[in-house]
C-alpha cells in the first residue's frame, strides 16, 4: 500500500524501517538508542486484551453519538455524528472519554511509567493531560516536533505515540524523519518557542514532506502498527502522520502521552484533576474533542 502525506504518495525509495528495540534491554542500551535515533520503538508493550477493553469502552462511546456504525467494536466511521445534539460541553464530554480507567491503566499505569524510569534512569512520571486521537478518513497531522508544547518548565520530556487500533500505511500511521532530532537549523528555529505564548509562529512546519525529507537525505521512518505498540520520542524529533484514507472507512485509535523525570519542575497545564492542556481551554481545545465528521485545527 501506499504512504500519503497531503494527497501526494510517498516514493518508495524515501521509505525506512523504524528500528525495533526491546523493552528488556538494560538502560543504558535504551538511552544510547535514543540518542542515536531520536527515538525508541516497541512492539506489544501494552497486553492487546488490555488494550481491547480500552478500545472497546471508547468506541462504545462514539458509537452512542452515532461517529462509529454498527457493530462498534470494529471502529468503522459512519460519516454522522450527534456529539454536539448529545452533549453540551465538548471539553467535558472529552475528558470523561480520556480519563476512562481502562485507557488510564494503558497509558499512565506501570507498564509505560516502568520503561519511562528505564529511560530517564530515574523515577518518572506521566503527564495527566493526555491526547486520545480518533483518526478519521482524509486526516492526517502535519510535520511538527513536541518542544513548542510541552519543554515550558522542563526540557525533559518525552512523547509515547501509543497504539490502540491496528494502523497499517493506509490507516495513516505516525512518521518520523529520520536523524531530525540532529537538524540543528531546526533546533534552533524552535528553541525556546511556546506555542501558547508565540502565537504569531506555528508549530507545525509548512513544507512538503516529502521533499523536504529528500533535500536532507532522510528517509521517512514508519511500521505497519498493532496494538499495544508504543513508539517513543524526543521533543526535537520531527514527526508527522500519513493520511488515512483505508477504504473500509475504519478510523485509527491512538494516544499519544507524555513522561518526565519525576524530580523536574511540573507545567501545572498538564498536571493535575481538571489539567487546563496547552491553551488551557482543557479538553475543549483538541481536534479529538471535534465531532468525528468535523475538520481539525492546525496549530
Ligand atoms: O497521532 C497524531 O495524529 C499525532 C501525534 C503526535 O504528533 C504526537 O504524538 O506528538
């Protein structure tokens, strides 16, 4: 199948492997590669039969406002959606999804927080604001990296991209550029931008991906995902995902999640009961708190 990124298809010669690295390896091995790499990628971190009552939960959830066709479990987009006709608040109706305990077990219980203080090499912790992302036909997020959002208070963050639906290529899964963590140009095009603060710049890069990844001579790293995979990145680590546009209309399930040393200065946006998120308009603000059928915002 091919890859999409804004209605063009990738060649096939710009496509890479993400490396696969193992969740036993010591910690050193694991900072090493993240080094090396700007990121780590794991397979079946997560048990699939968690991952499922989790999915299941969710999908039920869009399934009652009509996003998901019968039978729900399979996650296919019907087109509709009664989201707003149904609930008043959307950042509400979207914090009740992402703080569902089956999701929290995946995404801030022990499994993931035991590999973060492999990582770190020390305890730590997971934020609390956390980006559950429904991904239906025709969308995709830009070329972007994390250090705009969340480096406020600490530059010790990294993101957990985590897998709760099965994402092969036409899904639109996530894309790494390989070797952007060492872009220098980059580095310091977003040193010390906050995009809550810096409204005037965007955090997501305007450019065609595909040649910009050919000008540079990188490949475009991606898998075929299954549940329960995680992939896991730096905050300098340009990253982007394909389109979907899978023709049984089945939307793409993932979180993405972020960790830090527990002993580093918290940003109180997305720490605590009632986070504010990036903006601090709460879950109000995300693309996934938008009925199914609605375009997302760029920021
Ligand atoms: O899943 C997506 O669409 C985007 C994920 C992302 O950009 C991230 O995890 O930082």
């Amino acid at each position: 199948m091919d890859a999409i990124i804004n209605e063009k298809i990738v060649p096939k010669r710009l496509m890479g492997k993400l490396k696969e690295t193992f969740v036993d390896n010591s910690s050193e091995l694991l900072i090493a590669a993240l080094n090396r790499d700007g990121y780590l990628f794991f397979r079946n971190v997560i048990n699939p039969h968690e991952v499922e009552l989790a999915r299941n939960e969710i999908f039920k959830r869009l399934f009652e406002i009509k996003e998901l066709k019968t039978p729900y479990h399979e996650g296919i987009f019907s087109g509709l959606s009664t989201r707003d006709k149904n609930y008043e608040d959307r950042g509400e109706f979207w914090k009740s999804i992402s703080d569902l305990s089956t999701l929290r077990e995946i995404t801030n219980g022990k499994k993931l927080h035991n590999i973060f203080d492999k990582i770190f090499g020390c305890p730590s912790i997971g934020f609390d604001f956390i980006f559950l992302r429904p991904v239906a036909n025709g969308k995709s997020t830009k070329l972007h990296c994390d250090s705009g959002f969340f480096t406020r208070t600490t530059k010790k963050v990294l993101t957990c991209w985590l897998v709760l639906t099965e994402v092969p290529i036409e899904r639109g899964p996530l894309f790494i550029i390989e070797n952007s963590h060492k872009f220098e140009d980059i580095k310091s095009k977003f040193l010390n931008f906050d995009v809550a603060i810096h409204k005037d710049k965007k955090a997501m890069i305007d450019v065609d991906t595909i040649k910009f990844a050919e000008d540079r001579n990188s490949k475009i790293l991606t898998a075929n995902f299954q549940p329960g995979d995680a992939l896991i990145f730096g905050m300098h680590t340009l990253h982007g995902t394909f389109q979907n546009y899978a023709k049984d209309n089945k939307i793409r399930l993932t979180c993405d999640v972020r960790f830090q040393p527990k002993n580093e200065p918290k940003d109180p946006r997305y720490f605590g009961l009632n986070p504010g998120g990036t903006t601090g308009a709460g879950y109000g603000e995300l693309n996934s708190a938008r009925p199914l059928n609605e375009n997302w915002h760029n920021r």
